[in-house]
C-alpha cells in the first residue's frame, strides 16, 4: 500500500490536487458526460448517497470570449458574443447590440424595436421550453420533455424564416437588425404558434407542474433563503422564488417593455420547486407578452438605422465612450460593458453573466446534504447556463 | 457527521385525486401524426433565405477584400488564380468551412454582390484525404449552384470531389451533374503573386 502522503504528494508534483482522503467518504466525479450537467462538471465528497461536499468544476467550454472581442470589427462581434448562452443567443447579441448604440447615440427605429422585443421573447419561451425538456428528463417524465423539444422547433421553425438560422441567428445587430419581417405570413404563423403552446400548457401542467411526483422530488430541496441569495448576487427567476420581485424588465426598462403589460411572478419558498413554478408561470406571461405585440403589430419603417459610414463595415469606427446595458433573461440579468476608445475593434467588453452567480457557489452550497438522486434535479431547478460560466 | 433535515411536502398540498378515466386520456395521442419526419424518405422545409453555402459571381469580384476583413472567424483567404491559362485580374476569397460560421457578414460587406449565399446546407465528409477538400474551395457561380440545387433538391455541396495537385497547383472541381471544372492557383494575399518564370532574381518566400 503506498502511503496517503505519498499519493498527495505525486498529485501535486502532476499538478493536481487530491481531496484528503477519509474512510467514510468516497469522491465522485459528476459530469462532464453525464447528461444532465451538460458540459460542466461537479467533484461530489459523497458520505453514503448523500452529498457532504461539492465542488463545482467549470472551464470545458473556456474560449476567451472577452479577449477575442477585443481583435473583430465591431459588427461580427455579434457572431461571437452569442455564444455565451446557447438556448437563447438573442440576450447577448441584444445587450452588445444596445450598449453599442449607446455609445454611438444611435435612435433605434421602431420597428427594429418592435422586432428585438419579438425576438427576445421568442427566444424566452423557446429557452423555457428547452428547460422543461431538461427537467422533465431530469424528473423521468420523458413525455413531456419530448413534447416541449417539439413545440420548440415551431420556434425554431419560425426563427430560421426570420433570421436564416435556427440557433445561432446573429441578427440584432448595432443599429438595428438585419433582415426585415419575411412576410404577414410570418406574422400570422407566430401568432398560431403562440396559441398553439398556450393550448399545450394544461398539458404540462398535468404531467410536470401538477404532478404528485414533482412535489414529492422538487418540494424542500436546494432551499435557498432571500439573504444568501441577495448575498450572492442571484437574478432571475431563482432570485424571485425567494421572494424579490426584481425583474430588469420592470427595474431598468428597455426596448418596449414599457408599454406592455405583464405580472411578475414571486414565490416565497425558495426551494427547487418554487423555481420551477416560478418559470412555468412565466412562460405563460412571456406568451402572454407576445399576444400583446402582435396585437399592437410592427410599425413601419425602416429596421435598421441608415448611416453612411455602414457602407464600410470593416472600418466602421465608434466614438470613445463607455455603455452598460442590461436585458432580463430566462437565466437572470445579463449584461454587457462596452468600451470604445475610438478605433474600429472594441477597447473591451464585459459580459455579466447571471449563471456565475448562481452556477458556482450557490450551486455548491445548496448540494450540500442532498441525496445523489436530488443533484441533477436542483442543477436543472438552478437552470445554469455553462459556457457562460467558463466563458 | 451532523444530521442534516429534510423538509417533506405535507400530504395536504399535494393534489391527489384518484381518477379512472385520466390515464385513458392518453390513447387521444394514437392517432396523431408523428412530429418527427423519416429522413432521407422525407424531406425538411429550408427557409428560403437559409444562410448555407457561399456563391461568388467572379466576374463581379473586385478583388477588394472587405469580406476577408468582416470574416469574424477568419476563413476567408484571398487567392490569384488562372482560369484556362489566363490569370484573373483580381483575387477571389476562398473559404474555409472547418472554419466557416455561417454568419453572412462576408455577403453583407460585398459591394459589389459577387459573394451570395444559396440554402443549401449538408457538408458531409467520410473524413478521408479527398472529401476533406471540398472544407476549402472558392465558391462556383451562383447560377450553377441553383440549377444543382433545383435539379437535386436534397441540399448538398455541389462538388463531389476537388482534385488538389500539390505540385502544379491545379485545383479540380468534379461538379454532381459530372462537369468538370478547372483552374490554377497562383499565390495568396492581396498583392499579386510575383512571375515565378520571368526573372532570376525572384525569390521564394
Ligand atoms: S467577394 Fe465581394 S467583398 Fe470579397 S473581394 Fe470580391 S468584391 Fe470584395
Ligand atoms: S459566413 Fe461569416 S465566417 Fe463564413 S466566411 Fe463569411 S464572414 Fe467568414
């Protein structure tokens, strides 16, 4: 038998670090394969099947987005900074897009307006859909989630139409957007898309959000308290389960959210299941929010601004200048900090994820003393977003 | 180790109503048309205005290189090629689809409309010395693309095969209708590649 120091001691000399070691505890590593962490990983110190210590394990998806924002003309960061949050792309090309025109003083047309708050809505619902799938697989209720991956691709549907792709759409661009609504058709198919889910909703709620299992599993576990979460600097629906109705759409508003008219939903429990219900109950004030804008349909006029110096793209300067700007996403607020010193490429820019926030040490903390069962389940409650932690 | 406590949802929240008739509901899902579509017997809906593959219009191109400035994800390289033994007058982007991220912003910048873009979308490869080619080409006439494209209407690449001579530079596209096409690459960059035959005193790079 080598001896325990020895073992530490060859770790470290190869660079890793060993946990000590204990006779009652085992060491397990949970992702990155593991399907339900999707690319992120989690060391668990297990005591039986219960949880004694996690340690969030992050970085399979590093690409240095920051740093090479600051080496691209400032229009294709676009195509670059939507990767940071995969399910719904729109949230970070939106805010880089809006930080820049605050830089340049850019008046957004109307109807690019109209058009980005569409968007970002669509890409709302088409998010929670995307996170009722993962949690109906997370909970073994696979109806459902096969259900939510197939309305979801009516979205997708729709938004290859509009943008010419079905994930990464690269279309809210500085200055507007870059294509114009394809048709009425288009509009007329949103609009039967968004009664079509609003339809499917009771079903839902009778497999997933009314079922008796869900309570059983989701009830009492990963109780997070509204100070911690404060604390920690937690946004979104996870933050409003705890019982803080902070909603960047109501706090800071932006685009056309102040004509339209919807609820923040709040829970007080904190626990998986309040964030649960919480995103179920936005889903419907998001669809809800959608009826509204296309009742009041896209004004007319040009979508993007016209501005000679667009002509030339690759040479395309913005004035000195600094701009944060913030959207609400499924995930939490998520901003951006743009830095202009004059040139044609960003000086720097800064994205404030709300995954960190959340992924890491509440993450840790609320693992602690659950069964192994119960990890993938408050890992999907928390709905973190990895390559916006690794960034 | 400390005891750690567990909440258990109360009896009284939980809904449970014993019904007889509810798990028949299911059956109404029988006789619903599947949403997934057999693939290759049917075929998928592309948007019209899909961003797939490149096409460039050489005639039109000015040689300008805003495209190869705009590409975010630097897959455009600039060639001089001959074509039948006559050189063109300026260079063409070639692309490079390992690197390639569809976004458009190369068509966008044109200024003069020779670089399009076409629905087409499927680029498979066995991964073997001759398909891993068909990742770089300069793009064909959008017009032929879109008569490949209507004649075949399954959304593949255009050319089945590019023949790459190392030695000579000879590039040969083998187009699926079975035309061939060739020309010459002469250098990359901007500036033009120097007369390699002319004078002694050229160097190589
Ligand atoms: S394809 Fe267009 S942008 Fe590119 S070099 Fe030719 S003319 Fe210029
Ligand atoms: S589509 Fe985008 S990534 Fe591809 S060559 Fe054009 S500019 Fe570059």
């Amino acid at each position: 038998m080598v001896a325990q120091s020895e073992l530490i001691k060859e770790a470290r000399e190869n660079g890793m670090d060993l946990l000590p070691l204990d006779k009652d505890t085992y060491e397990l590593f949970f992702g990155p394969q593991h399907m339900a962490t999707e690319n992120f990983s989690i060391i668990l110190k297990m005591d039986g099947h219960r949880v004694v210590e996690a340690i969030a394990n992050p970085g399979f998806l590093h690409r240095g987005f920051e740093k090479l924002a600051e080496f691209r003309p400032w229009h294709t960061n676009v195509a670059l900074l939507l990767r940071v949050c995969v399910p719904e792309s729109d949230v970070p090309e939106t805010i880089y897009s809006m930080a820049v025109d605050e830089i340049i003083g850019w008046e957004v047309p109307e109807r690019a307006q109209w058009i980005r708050t569409t968007v970002l809505e669509m890409a709302r619902v088409s998010s929670y859909l995307f996170w009722i799938m993962g949690l109906s697989f997370k909970l073994g209720v696979y109806t459902a989630g096969q259900w939510a991956a197939a309305y979801r691709e009516r979205l997708m549907a729709l938004f290859e139409q509009l943008t010419g792709a079905r994930v990464y759409h690269i279309y809210t661009i500085p200055g507007g957007v870059r294509r114009d609504i394809p048709s009425d058709r288009w509009l007329h198919q949103l609009k039967d898309t968004v009664e079509y889910i609003k339809s499917k909703l009771p079903d839902f709620d009778h497999l997933v959000f009314e079922n008796y299992i869900t309570f059983k599993r989701m009830e009492g576990i990963g109780v997070m308290n509204k100070k911690f979460a404060l604390s920690e600097g937690v946004t979104g629906p996870n933050l409003r389960a705890t019982g803080v109705p902070y909603d960047v759409r109501r706090a800071d508003p932006y685009l056309l959210y102040p004509e339209l008219d919807f609820e923040v939903p709040v829970l007080n429990e904190g626990d998986a299941l309040a964030r649960a219900l919480i995103r179920r109950f936005e889903l419907e004030q998001d669809l809800y929010i959608l009826e509204q804008l296309l009742d009041m349909g896209p004004p007319s006029g040009p979508y993007q601004v016209s501005d000679p110096r667009l002509k030339n793209l690759p040479r395309f300067k913005v004035p000195a200048g600094d701009a944060f700007s913030h959207v609400e996403s499924t995930k939490g607020d998520f901003g951006a900090y743009v830095v202009s010193d004059g040139k044609n490429k960003p000086y720097r820019v800064q994205i404030r994820g709300p995954s960190i926030a959340h992924g890491i040490r509440v993450l840790e903390h609320l693992l602690v003393g659950s069964r192994i069962a119960d990890v993938p389940v408050i890992l999907m409650s928390l709905d973190n977003c990895p390559p916006d932690i690794d960034r | 180790m400390e005891e750690i406590e567990f909440k258990i949802a109360p009896e009284s929240k939980i809904k449970k109503k014993p019904s007889y008739i509810k798990p028949w509901l299911g059956l109404k899902y029988l006789f619903k048309k599947p949403v997934t579509i057999k693939i290759p017997h049917e075929k998928t809906q592309i948007a019209k205005k899909y961003r797939g593959f490149h096409t460039l219009d050489w005639k039109k191109c000015v040689g300008c290189n805003f495209c190869g400035q705009i590409c975010p994800a630097r897959a455009i390289e600039m060639t001089w090629l001959e074509v039948d033994g006559k050189m063109e007058k300026r260079p063409h982007p070639k692309i490079d689809y390992g690197r390639c991220t569809f976004c458009q912003f190369c068509v966008d910048v044109c200024p003069t409309g020779a670089l399009r873009f076409i629905e087409s979308f499927i680029l498979t490869s066995e991964w073997e010395e001759d398909t891993i080619q068909l990742f770089d080409w300069v793009p064909i006439h959008p017009e032929k693309f879109r008569k490949l494209q209507e004649s075949y209407n399954d959304w593949r690449f255009p050319v089945e095969k590019i023949e790459f001579n190392k030695e000579t530079k000879e590039v040969v596209y083998h187009l699926r209708d079975g035309e061939v096409f060739k020309f010459k690459i002469l250098g990359y960059g901007i500036r033009p590649p120097k007369k390699q035959k002319g004078g002694t005193d050229s160097k190589p790079d």
